[in-house]
C-alpha cells in the first residue's frame, strides 16, 4: 500500500472559481441549471498521478471527475477522461444525508488510471430545488507515490498491532536462544515423563563415573543406566 | 459493503479501542492460565489456546465486545471529530447554544436561589444519607422553590424554530413541508421502507405478547411459547449478543426479557461494574448538587405519581443521584453524536441536567432489575444508545428531529384527511405526540406494553418505532379526532394510552395500510 494522507502531502494546484452554468441568457435568466463546473489546474510542467482526491461536501448530489492527460512517452496532445461519473455524495438530493460529508475518491475507484494529469475538471450536480447553493470545499489532491521497496506490504498490518519496545539488553544473553534452550530443556522433560522406565535426569552435575551416587534432586529416578549431564 | 482500506482502517481503530480495556486484560490472564490445562502442548500452543478461548466463552465475549464497538460510526481520516459527532454545521451550533441556555438556566436558578451549583455535605448529613440510602423516598424535603431547568415543550420549541441557511423555503417549493412544524429536510422512511426494515414485524409473523396470549388454542400456544422460549434461553446460555438483539425484535419473553436485555446492551455486572457504582454513591454522600433537588423534584412530580412506578421510587433515587455525578457517561459521546446538557462543578463537567420528566426512563427498568448497580449499568447503556438522542439536536436518524419529521410525514401522507382537519382547528399533531416520543412512551402506555415496545428499539437498535408507533396512535383513534373541534377535546381523546396494545397498532399501520 503506498503512502497515507498522513505522510504525503497534497499537490499544491490553482482552483479556479466555480462556474455555475446557466440556462437561458446570462443577463436576464438566473435560473439555475443545477450543475457547476470546477477546474483544477495542476502546477505547470509538472504532470501529477494521483492517489486519492479528498473534499468536503456542501450540498453537492452528484459529482462526475474529468482528468486531463498528457503521456509523457507519446507527441499525442493531451486528452480528457472521465475518471469517475456521476458519484453520487447524497443518497437523495432533497434531503440532508450526505450534505456536508467529507469524501475520499480513490485512484482504484476511478474508471481510468490518474496518471500523467495535467488538469482535473469537476462536474457537480444538483437537480434538487431545495438548496440555495451548492460546492463542494477544502478540495485536496494527494499524489501517488511508489511503494519503498523495503517495506513490505505487510506494513499496514504493523501499524494495527502497536509493538512493544523491547527494553536495552546489555550483557544479558539473547532472550531468543534463552527461550529455546529452555524450551528444548521443556520439552525434553515431556519426553521423559512419557517414557518413564528410560534414563534419570539429576538437575545438578554429577560425576564422571557411574558407580559414585548421584548428587541430585529427588526428582531422579534411580534406575541405572545412562545419566545425562547438563553443564556445569 | 468496505472496501480493502476502510476495513483494515476499521480493524485498526476497534484494535486501538479494545487495547487496554478490561476485556483485554481478562483475556490475557485466561490465556495464561490455561497454559496449565493438559490438553494444552506447546507444539501447537498458539491454535490451542485459542481453541479453548473459544470453547470457554471467552472468544464469544470478545465477539460481542467487537460487536459493540461497531455500533460505533466509522472514521473518515479527513474528518475531525465534531463531524463525526454531527456532520452539519447548523445543528451543531443550535445544539450548543440550546446546551449553553439550559446551563445558564441552572447557574440563574443557583444565583436566584442562593443554592450553591455544588457544596459539601456536613459529616452529620452524610452519616444520615448512608443510613438512609435504601429509603430516601420518605425524605421530604422542600422543594417548592425549585423548578424544573427546561420541559420538553420548551425543546420543541427550539426544534420547530431550527433552520438550515442553505436551504430554499420560498413557497412554491415543498408546499407539504409548511403543514408540519419541523422545517428541516431530513431523510426519513416512508411505509414502504419500514415494511422492508421491519418485516418481523408482519402480520404473519408471531409476536410474543399477541400470539401467546390465551385465546389461542393451547396445543398451538404450547409449541410456539415453548420453540421461542427455547430459542431464548440457548441465546442467553450462549451469551450471543447479535443473536439476542435479532430474537428481540418479536418480543422478549417476561422471564428472560432483563438477560436478553442485559446481553443486547453488553451490560455485565462484574466487580468493577459494582465498584464504579459505590464510588459514584460515596460521591453522593459527600457532595450535595444542586441537580439533585431536581432530581428530586422530578421524580416527586412524575414517578411517584404514577401508578405502576409508585414502588419504585427508593430505587430512582438510588440510579438517578448516582448517574448526574458519572463523568463515564460524557466519555462515551466523544464518539456519538451530540451531547445532552451538562453543568459543571467548579470546572469539572458533571452529567447529564435533567429536565422534566427524565426520572421516567429508569422507572420501567426497574420491573426488569431489582440490584441497583445492575439497574444502573443497563440504564446507562440504554441512556448512551437511545435516550440522550431525544433530547439533543442532532441529524441522526434516531434523533428525536428525525423523529418528529417521520411522525408529521407519515400522518400528512396516510392520513391527509385528519391532518387537514387538525391544522384546520389550530392544532398541530406534533404538540400532542410530542411528549409521548421525548419519554419513548414512558408514562404514557401500560407498563407491559411499553416494555414491548422498548423490545423492539432495542432489536433493531433505532427510536424509529417511537415515530411509528405515534403515528399508529393517531390513526386508531382518527374517527374520533376527525369530530373534535377544539385543541382541548383533541388532547382528550389522547389522554389516555393506558388500554392500547402497541404490536397490534404497529403492524396494522405498517401493513395493513393501503398504499
């Protein structure tokens, strides 16, 4: 997953002002035609490949993203796209749910690849007649930025998990091979404890020869045979 | 549906949540301490921890903890935390200046009264109260000089009054919306919508508390009540909180209906439960709040009074004293939207100000519990879940604005006839149904029915049946409202709630009206 909100910052563009297309002649018809075109000029020279598109909503219904896209590689001339149609923002134009929402438009839920963008232009709709105005605010775009080849893609799974910070060991043994020492020594005592009738265990030392007593816990069994030393 | 990023958003946050609680502290010593159970190996030690996490219940404790947390409205990272509380601008702002009057109400009545907001209780006086606690009904203090902060006629008035900026009133849009008195434009349900989401509720569907009752022939009634009351206690031996609020919605039966509640709402009783209620108690008996006279008042005036709730009256006071004083509470609408009137003592916020009439949604609790710190938790849950939307400003669907614009849209489009004839006399259907919505019917309907009802708020997790029910109110009694000619004979023939059976009205006005 590449870059979050959080770490990227977003493009640095020109919004021009919006314009509210009307019907009928400008001068004497105000009515509104409920749709409002918004340009969105990305820094010259400087194509982007968006992430995500975030805004606040204001009472806008429907909102449709066109991108304006120059390839690098080819001389063609650059061409527009539609990125996302009519998505709606409201779940019903007259009433309140979904008014003043803040959105997310992500690169996968757009019909197109955003790459190599020069211009975004967005389309907002509202038929209803309830509303005096609609807009849509604090419009941000956030560019998409390649994966860092070290981290995994397992590297949202440890943002869940809050790992603990493992305190300074110095002079101390590794805690790993401690733990797998003990666990061999563990799982040693489960063997013998199934197999009763084979070799004691003492857990201090004893001495090389056999014949001389054991110097050991009363957890031995004393039945001859091999005895298995740990050490010293 | 989520999509990849929103639900690994969605983990993270529950995660965050449930990190540190106690829920996860129990889990880890559980787990610890089945490391001595035999059938546990360390070859396999992870899978079989965890399958004994799941056979002793705790996996299923940790599901409803998880469900629970859902309840909870996601988190857009863009957007800060007073949106999420309540995404429109307006509302917030009419929220807080209504919370700032009611504040300014009590600091006056404080001022005019030369009651102090909050003082210490003379070692003597508190001595008395502890001796006291199980009775404090006998006390009869003076209260006349106290009054209630604020009635709910006074909450509708700011509701009526509530406008959006943007939005276009001229008049020959939206005629139906000047008949009502709510002018904002929510979305609400229409009967179409509520048949799809209430279809439990059908006409063909049993109902506990219609179709057990005795006039069905007894070989038919034994195998339904005994296939539901089976049904009921495997929910409740498996401590299935989903599986409890989903059974909810056809009725609880009596004997099991305060566990099913209890499991709904997650309510446990475990020792820090009972903890957190004797510190909140020793709080009482050290501080005297001006709030509590209120409190008093309040429930002199409307509990006491009523015939079912009379009895109740100690434990009221008990629940009631103890809930103004728990700052828990307010930590919980960090998350939800709109937050209820509080006062403050000397700059710590204390709870929830009462208005008239609040001591009515503890009082039907009490026929289901009967330990106090048990009666407290399961009040406190259903207060955070539904009771606080009824009286805030707010969007949500469940909020008591969604709710009084679905009552006047459903009267104005089923029953345009009475609706017409109401307006006609001078009377708006919302001043008279407004009072039943604002207690969720406490008070008003039979305790048995209401307690019903509240099955249902709690089986589909929504006030929205309130509305519903209001409404149906109104159409079973419309031949007798279409013959009233003055708002006095109006409210008359809505006096009295008492004999209604509220399934039977439900369902008839969700299915059987014609379309």
């Amino acid at each position: 997953m590449s870059g979050t909100p959080d770490d990227t910052k977003p493009v640095n563009f020109t919004v021009k002002a919006p314009v509210y297309l009307q019907i009928g002649d400008a001068k004497a018809d105000t009515a509104h035609s409920g749709v409002c075109v918004v340009d969105v000029n990305l820094p010259f020279g400087k194509p982007v490949n968006i992430e995500e598109v975030t805004f606040k909503n204001y009472y806008t219904a429907y909102v449709t993203v066109r991108l304006l896209r120059r390839n690098p590689e080819q001389e063609a001339p650059a061409k527009w796209c539609t990125a996302v149609r009519d998505l709606p923002l409201m779940d019903n134009p007259h009433t309140e749910g979904g008014s003043q929402d803040y959105y997310t438009i992500h690169r996968t839920q757009m019909q197109v690849e955003p790459d190599h963008v020069v211009c975004a232009r967005l389309i907002l709709r509202q038929p209803s007649l309830a509303w005096l105005t609609f807009s849509l605010e604090d419009i941000q775009i956030f560019p998409h930025t390649e994966p860092d080849p070290e981290k995994e893609v397992s590297d949202w799974l440890s943002d869940l998990t809050l790992t603990d910070q493992h305190p300074d060991l110095e002079g101390l043994p590794d805690p790993q091979t401690v733990s797998s020492s003990i666990q061999q020594m563990w799982a040693l005592t489960e063997v013998m404890q199934t197999n009763q009738t084979t070799a004691s265990i003492g857990r201090f030392d004893v001495s090389e020869t056999h014949s001389q007593p054991h110097l050991s816990c009363n957890e031995c069994v004393h039945d001859g045979g091999d005895v298995i030393t740990f050490g010293r | 549906m989520l999509t990849g990023i929103e639900l690994s958003l969605t983990i993270a946050q529950i995660i965050q949540r449930l990190r540190g609680s106690h829920l996860h502290s129990q889990i880890e010593r559980q787990a610890k301490e089945c490391l001595h159970q035999p059938d546990v190996k360390l070859e396999s030690l992870k899978e079989d921890v965890r399958s004994f996490l799941k056979t002793s219940g705790w996996e299923r404790k940790l599901q409803n903890a998880v469900y629970r947390e859902l309840q909870l409205p996601p988190r857009h990272p863009p957007a800060p935390p007073e949106h999420l509380k309540e995404p429109l601008v307006y509302m917030r702002k009419a929220q807080a200046s209504w919370e700032k009057r009611v504040l300014k109400s009590l600091n006056s009545m404080s001022t005019e009264l030369g009651v102090p907001l909050a003082h210490m209780r003379p070692a003597a006086e508190q001595k008395e109260l502890t001796n006291k606690w199980n009775e404090m009904g006998t006390d009869e203090p003076d209260l006349s000089r106290f009054r209630p902060v604020y009635a709910p006629k006074d909450f509708l008035e700011v509701l009526i009054g509530l406008r959006n900026p943007n939005h276009d009133s001229s008049e020959d849009i939206s005629v139906r919306s000047h008949w009502g008195l709510i002018q904002v434009p929510l979305n609400v349900r229409d009967i179409p919508h509520l048949r799809e989401a209430y279809s439990e509720l059908n006409l063909t569907s049993g109902q506990m508390g219609i179709d057990d009752h005795a006039l069905i022939h007894p070989a038919v009634l034994c195998t339904h009540s005994l296939f539901c009351l089976h049904v009921s206690c495997v929910v409740v031996m498996e401590e299935d909180s989903a599986a409890a609020q989903q059974y909810s919605r056809q009725g609880c039966p009596t004997g099991l209906r305060a566990d099913l509640w209890a499991l709904i709402l997650n309510a446990t009783n475990q020792p820090q439960d009972v903890m957190h209620y004797e510190q909140l108690k020793a709080g009482v008996i050290q501080h005297n709040l001006l709030v509590d006279n209120l409190i008093y008042k309040d429930v002199k005036l409307t509990a006491s009074n009523d015939d079912y709730y009379f009895v109740f009256e100690d434990f009221l006071y008990q629940v009631l004293l103890c809930f103004s004083r728990d700052t828990a509470v307010l930590e919980h609408f960090k998350y939800n939207s709109a937050t209820p009137p509080k006062s403050y003592i000397q700059g710590e916020i204390i709870s929830v100000i009462p208005f008239h009439g609040f001591s009515m949604y503890v009082a039907p609790l009490c026929f289901l519990y009967n330990e106090p710190s048990k009666l407290y938790n399961v009040f406190r849950e259903m207060y955070i879940r539904y009771f606080f939307r009824l009286h805030s400003i707010s969007s949500h669907a469940s909020g008591i604005l969604s709710l009084c614009l679905q009552f006047e849209r459903l009267l104005q489009t089923h029953l345009p006839q009475l609706f017409y004839h109401l307006r006609q006399i001078g009377v708006q259907p919302l001043r008279l149904a407004f009072k039943w919505m604002v207690r969720a019917f406490s008070g008003y309907l039979s305790t048995d029915q209401l307690l019903l009802l509240w099955d249902r708020i709690l089986g589909y997790d929504s006030l929205e049946v309130v509305a519903v029910l209001a409404a149906a109110v109104f159409a079973f009694r419309a031949e007798n409202l279409m013959e009233v000619t003055s708002l006095a004979s109006a409210e008359a023939v809505l006096a009295d709630l008492s004999t209604l059976k509220v399934m039977p009205l439900i369902q008839v006005f969700l299915f059987a009206t014609a379309m």
